[in-house]
C-alpha cells in the first residue's frame, strides 16, 4: 500500500511532461516559454530566429530543448542586441542540447549567449556557443552552467572577464578556442574542469583561465597558445588548482599567476616580457617545465612557492642573475628537483643562494637521459636518480603519471617521474634485473 501510494504521488508531476515536435518556421517561442514542469522540445534541423528578446525560460519550466540533427545542422540564433537563451532557473534543470548557439550582443550584463539565472542549474551538451558578446560584464558565451559537456564554446568576447565560459560547476570534454576578454579570463574564469581544451584565447590578464579562488581544480587539461596581452604583471594561468596537466606555447607574462597549485602538470614553450615565464606565486608537485623563456635580469619561477619532485629543462639562455627559482621566503621548501640544461644560477632569494633546511636533494646537470619511449621524461631504470630523493618532503604523493611515490616505503626518486619495474625495457640486462629485484625486496643491486 506504502508503495501504491508513493507511485501515486508520481503520477501528477508525470502529468505534466510531454514530447513537442518543432519545425522550422513554427512559433518555438511561445511554445517553450509558455510550457511548465518537464517537457522535451525536439527541434529539427535548420535555422531558428528569435524575434521577441531571448528565448526564456521561466523557473517553473524544465525545458529540454533538443536538436535532432545535431549543431552543424541546427542554429539557435539571437534577436538584435540581445542575448539567445535567458533562463531563470529554481528547482529545475534545463538541458540544452546539439544546438550552435550564437549571435548573441548584450550591451549590459552576464552571458552574451547564454545565461542560467538563480543558481546556474542549466545544461549545455553537445552545443557550439559562438560569435556571443557582452559588452560590460562576464561570459561572453556562457554564464553560471550547472553542466556543459562536450561543448565547444569559441569566438565569444566579454567587455570584463571570461569571454568564453563564466562559472560552470563542471566544463567537462569540451574546446574553448579563441575567446576574447578585455580584461582576465579570456578562456575561463572560475570554473571547474577536465578534459577540456583551452586554446588561442586572449585577454589582458590570465588569458586561459582565471580563478578568482584556490578552491576552482582542473584536470586532464590542455591549455596552448593563449596570448596575455598585459605582458609584465600577467599569467596565463591565475589562482585554482591544475591536477595532470598540460599547458604548452603559451606568449606571454608567464603562464600561470597567483596562488596556482600545479600537480602532475607540464608546463612547456611559454615566452615571458617579465617576471614568471614559467609561474609566478605558484606551487609545483611532481611537473615538468619545459623550454620557457624570460629575461635575464627576471625570475622564471617568480615569488614561488613549494618545488617539490619537478624536472625542468632547457629553460632559455638568460642567466637569470636574480636566480631562476626565486622563493617567496628563504624557508620555501625546494627539494627532489631535477634541472637540466638551466646553468647554475637556480635558487635565489633577495639575491642571495638560498640555503637551509628546506633545499637539497636536487641535481643541477647540463645533460641527462631519459627513457627514449613514450610516455616522456622517465628515468632509465640504472639511473643515479632513483630513491635518491628525500621522503620528508613528500606532500604529494603521486610522480607526474599519477603513480604513487612511496609503493616501496622508501625514499622518492629525484625529478617528476617514480621509477617502477614497468618502466624496464623488454631487453633489459642482468643488471637492471638485478636493480628490479633490489627495489621489489629491499636490496642493493
């Protein structure tokens, strides 16, 4: 009776949703804003006009508006000087989905293609957001996203921050490409993502993503060839946390800035007018930096933070006299750090070598061999390098592959990559057998 009774109390709200078939040339405005509770609006191919303003939709309706031949054959395009989609959103979700939205223009406000109002419980999957503006506020293309996946958000501009995407709960298998922002965020600003390309951005402060906080975290992302215009006191990259990472041929002041928490990440071919060409005010664990640039007379890892277990290599021909690691304080910890390639000027603050307990355990070399395979940057299993690091200084715990650093209890191995037996070449010698048993059984070779 108790479960008769609760699929009863289903059966009003189940009333309510109903499947609405719209063609092109058909009045889909007034079908969608005046419907209530759930409903599914299949849209076939073709182009839709908004006529009256955006396309709203209120707060007791959970619209699901869906494209059936996908977004290279549906466009959902704006009226003049408005933005496409305004939803005001309560307790419901709004799906948004196979649709290229663009055309967007709004004078003053949040999200030139699409907004999701009071608590951003809209999703966006399998769209195209593009050629959107707002010419004084955030999100050029999108604004307060509960979801947007596999979305491409591309050519949007914000008049502020984030010309591309402003505030998604999850950016997940998604390109945002070659969004503009006048003044942070060109990509991203204060998102959580995986996954997700961020790509040919601009803006005049952390052209790729911006992170008003350190609670935003990305991973799995790739972050190329953004331009900061602002080129001396800018990162590509500004505060959140950046788990396995990648962020390559970024021209710039440096590619990250301001409280960014690197894990697992390589950062590669970033070009620097200033201080930071690598990062600035930064924590690195377990990441690669490899061929960045910046001035002599700058530092490339400026006001840095914790260096822990990092390879960095070929990082310019400046000889960086203020040092290229300049810590934020002389008790920073810099420890396991493989340099290769870089000279010798490495740690430096207030222009003195910094000493201590809280630096060592690094190797500063002109030459070193790697693995020649792929993945990248991993140690021969004969290499000097291994468990020769120290384990007081292991506050993350995993190499740049996600492997754990302490499988054998015991020191970790200096730079970015943990050797372990998976790593020993098909035609390997008795010696590296020898080695494999050592570290297995806790012996020497």
């Amino acid at each position: 009776m108790r479960r008769l009774a609760s699929i009863l109390a289903l059966l009003p709200a189940l009333a309510f949703a109903a499947d609405f078939f719209i063609a092109p040339g058909s009045n889909y405005e007034y079908m969608v804003e005046s419907a209530s509770g759930s409903n599914n609006f299949y849209f076939a191919p073709g182009t839709y006009v908004n006529t009256n303003g955006p396309l709203t939709i209120g707060a007791g309706n959970a619209a699901q508006l869906i494209a059936t031949g996908g977004a290279s054959q549906t466009w959902l395009v704006a009226a003049p000087t408005s933005r496409v989609v305004d939803a005001s959103l309560s307790a419901y979700y709004v799906r948004i989905e196979g649709f290229t939205i663009t055309g967007g223009d709004v004078a003053s406000g949040y999200g030139g293609g699409v907004l999701f109002r009071n608590g951003g419980r809209g999703r966006l999957v399998d769209c195209v957001v593009t050629s959107n503006r707002t010419g004084t506020q955030f999100g050029g293309g999108v604004a307060y996203a509960d979801l947007i996946d596999r979305c491409t958000v591309s050519h949007n501009y914000a008049g502020q921050r984030a010309g591309g995407v402003y505030y998604a709960r999850r950016l997940v298998n998604s390109a945002v490409l070659s969004n503009e922002a006048v003044i942070s965020g060109g990509g991203v600003w204060d998102s959580f993502g995986t996954n997700t390309v961020v790509a040919w951005n601009r803006s005049g402060r952390a052209a790729a993503i911006y992170s008003g906080a350190t609670s935003y975290a990305y991973s799995n992302m790739t972050v190329i060839a953004n331009v900061t215009t602002n080129t001396v006191t800018s990162g590509q990259v500004h505060g959140g946390s950046f788990f396995n990472s990648t962020f390559a041929w970024n021209t710039n002041a440096g590619p990250m800035l301001g409280g960014t928490y690197l894990y697992s990440c390589v950062v590669a071919s970033n070009v620097s007018a200033g201080y930071g060409g690598a990062s600035g005010f930064s924590y690195q664990y377990s990441s690669v930096f490899n061929g960045n640039s910046g001035p002599a007379n700058h530092s490339l890892f400026s006001s840095s933070y914790d260096m822990l277990n990092c390879t960095v290599l070929n990082q310019g021909g400046a000889a960086y006299s203020v040092g290229m690691v300049q810590p934020k304080s002389d008790s920073v910890p810099l420890y396991n750090n493989l340099f290769v390639n870089c000279g010798t000027n490495i740690y430096r603050f207030n222009l003195a070598a910094v000493t201590g307990t809280n630096v060592g355990a690094s190797l500063i070399t002109n030459a070193f061999e790697f693995l020649p395979d792929d993945p990248p940057y991993r140690l021969p299993p004969d290499s000097p390098l291994i468990d020769a690091g120290s384990g007081d200084f292991v506050s993350y715990p995993f190499d740049l592959y996600g492997r754990d650093r302490t499988h054998l209890g015991g020191d970790p191995d200096i730079g970015a990559t943990e050797w372990t037996a998976t790593d020993l070449p098909p035609d390997n010698g008795a010696a590296r057998k020898r080695r494999i048993i050592g570290l297995l059984f806790g012996k020497d070779n």
